[in-house]
C-alpha cells in the first residue's frame, strides 16, 4: 500500500506533466501554416535519412558524369550540380533559420517561466525559514547565528550585480 504522501507526490507530478503537455500542445496549436511546413521541412532536412538519399544522390551525379561515355549532362566541374546545390541552399537556410528562431522564442518563454517559478520558491523558502525560526524561539531551541541571513529577501538585481562584478573581476588565484 502507498502512504498517503506519497500518493499526493504522485498527484502533483502527474499534475505538473499534464500542466506541461497542455502547454507544449497549446504552442503547438498556435502555430502558423508556415511554422509548420518550416519546422516539418527543418526536421526532414536535419535528419539521417535526408543525408543520406542526399548522398547518394550526389554520388550518383558524380558517377554518371564521369562514368558515361554516351551522354554527360554536366561534365566536371559540374556546374549544374553546384547551381542544383547552391539553389537548395539559398532555400534551406532561411526555412531552417524561421524554424530555429520560433524554437527559441518558445526556449526563451520556458526560461522566463522557469526564472518565475525559482524565485516563487525561493521566496516560499525564505519565508518558510522565517516561520521556523518563530517557532524555534517560542519553543527555546537555540540557532546558528549564520541562520538568519538566510531569511533574508533575494533580490535579483543584487545578485545579478554580483555575476557582472565577479565576471569582470580577474580571476585571484
């Protein structure tokens, strides 16, 4: 049998999974005709597969224009091929760019809401440890002096301020 506990632990994970599926599902709903065929055409294009045929393809090319003693159609130094290959290339980047560029949009909401949801819980700790060192007082148990800073408010721009400084600072060895 599964304590209580840890049923409520399961609920909340499952919570949060469902939370997140809903979220993932709902970016995945908004997206425009073109982020779709952007991001199916990134995925195809960026696959084994894809290599692959490509491969094949270009040695195929290759072999027969050098190969074939009848009928050369782009003789080396391959010219046509080149034009094929450049003209691909002028179309695959910007489609596959379009893709990266949503793919970051969503990465940069996920750290957005990541940053809120740390500093809710840091400012859920700071206060938790406020509580408990009432209760520590009123029943007499006795703390570390070091305690109560940690019942301090963290303040991002503060602790932001410190990277910078220590970023610039010259590493003391």
């Amino acid at each position: 049998m599964v304590p209580n506990r840890q049923k409520q632990r399961v609920s909340f994970a499952e919570q949060n999974v469902e939370a997140i599926a809903r979220m993932e599902h709902a970016l995945d709903a908004q997206r425009t005709f073109g982020e779709r065929v952007a991001d199916g055409f990134a995925a195809a294009v960026g696959s084994w597969p894809f290599i692959i045929a490509q491969t094949a393809l270009l040695t195929a090319w290759v072999i027969a224009n050098v190969c074939w003693l009848v009928y050369r159609w782009d003789p080396y130094p391959f010219i046509l091929l080149n034009l094929v290959l450049s003209f691909q290339a002028a179309y695959a980047s910007p489609i596959i760019m379009m893709s990266q560029n949503r793919q970051s949009k969503i990465a940069d909401r996920r750290n957005q809401l990541d940053l809120q949801i740390n500093l809710l819980a840091e400012q859920e700790s700071t206060e938790t440890l406020r509580l408990l060192r009432k209760l520590c007082e009123h029943v007499g148990v006795e703390l570390k002096p070091h305690a109560r800073g940690l019942e301090t408010d963290t303040r991002p721009e503060e602790v932001v301020g410190l990277l910078e400084k220590a970023v610039k600072r010259p590493p003391q060895n």
